[in-house]
C-alpha cells in the first residue's frame, strides 16, 4: 500500500513528506499501544511502567529495533512490552483484562480520530497523514486481537479463563504459538478482513456526518 502511494506520488518533496507521514503513523500507533498499557496498569494499582519511565511518549522508551522494522517493511510488529506486576492490581484479574485490552481500545480511539481528519483533508496532501494513521493503528489493533500468545488478544483469554486447556497449551508450547501467528497472518486473510471492515465503518460513519 506505502509503496504504491509512493510510486504514484510527484515531487521528490511529496515523497519525502510521505515517507516522514509512514514513519510518523508506524511509531505513534506502537508509542500509543504501549503507553495506554502502562497507564491502565497504574489506574489499576501496579506503578511499574511508571517507575520504568515507560509512560513518555519519547520513542527511545518503547520501540523495540527488530520490531520496528518488522512494522516499517510488512506491515506488523511489536514495541517493548511494558512491565506489568499483576500482584500490585487492586482486582488481580479485573487489572489484567483492562490492561491487556488498553492498547488494542487506544489504538482504535486514534485511528477512529483519524478517520475523521483524513475525510475532511481529502483531496490535499495531509490526507495521506491520517490515511497512513487510521491504516496503521487498524492494523496494530487487529494484530493484538488474535487470541494467540504472546499478543494482546492471548491475554485476554488468560484474564477471562486463566485455567483452560487452551491458555495452558499456549504457555507450555511458544514455538507452537509462534508457528500458527506466522500461519494465521500469511496463510490466511483474516486480519485483511478486519482491517478493510474496520476501515469502512469508520469512513462510513463520519461520510453519514460530514
């Protein structure tokens, strides 16, 4: 998608700006993701990410290299998880639920937002800024959706039934888990299908409005 925007792009200045637009909506929506993490966990009674200095939104904080350049080349990827000490939660399970699923509601929140901006600049080059940041932070929440461990989604099957045969097969088999992520993500369309769905209700909705 980046690279055909680009290609069809004018100036050497258009591209650029379009380049500094990816970059700028990849590392917001990891940024993001983990900072509504760590303010959650300190809602809930566990200052941790707050003691690690992990609720700035400095770059250098959160972004994990590898990560980054997974989410910069194909689209997804992962920051540095924020420290998380359930013990400290006022309601231990409650806390984990509200927790792992912070980043997965921010994300969305921001590429609803996003959408807004991106119909009302249409037709002028900011377009591509809030397109770039809806698409992203779509496809970062989605990623974290898929109930399969390590992601976001994996833990909110763990707060919901900690004890089922299901979580405890995901925590005794990590190269198992890893093995069906990578399938689900190149073997099937699934997270296409929800992206491209959550896109159009939000560019339906504000199109009804505007």
């Amino acid at each position: 998608m980046f690279l055909e925007i680009i290609q069809t792009s004018g100036s050497f200045y258009e591209k650029l700006a379009l380049l500094a637009f990816y970059v700028f909506a990849v590392l917001s929506a990891l940024i993001l993701h983990e900072v509504a993490h760590g303010l959650m966990a300190l809602w809930c009674g566990d200052p941790s990410a707050k003691f690690a200095g992990r609720l700035s939104l400095n770059p250098a904080k959160h972004l994990d290299g590898m990560g980054t350049v997974c989410f910069l080349l194909f689209g997804f990827g992962w920051a540095v998880p924020v420290p998380i000490n359930p013990m400290n939660f006022k309601n231990r399970r409650r806390g984990c639920f509200l927790v792992s699923i912070a980043g997965i509601v921010m994300n969305l929140l921001v590429a609803f937002v996003a959408s807004f901006f991106f119909v009302l600049t249409m037709g002028t080059v900011w377009e591509n800024l809030f397109f770039f940041v809806m698409l992203f932070n779509i496809v970062f929440a989605t990623f974290n959706l898929l109930p399969i461990a390590p992601l976001d989604g994996f833990k909110l099957v763990e707060s919901l039934a900690p004890e089922s045969s299901y979580v405890k097969f995901m925590r005794q088999n990590q190269l198992v888990a890893l093995l069906i992520l990578v399938a689900v993500i190149y073997l099937t369309d699934v997270l296409g299908y929800m992206q491209v769905w959550l896109s159009s209700l939000f560019l339906d909705f504000w199109g009804l409005i505007i």
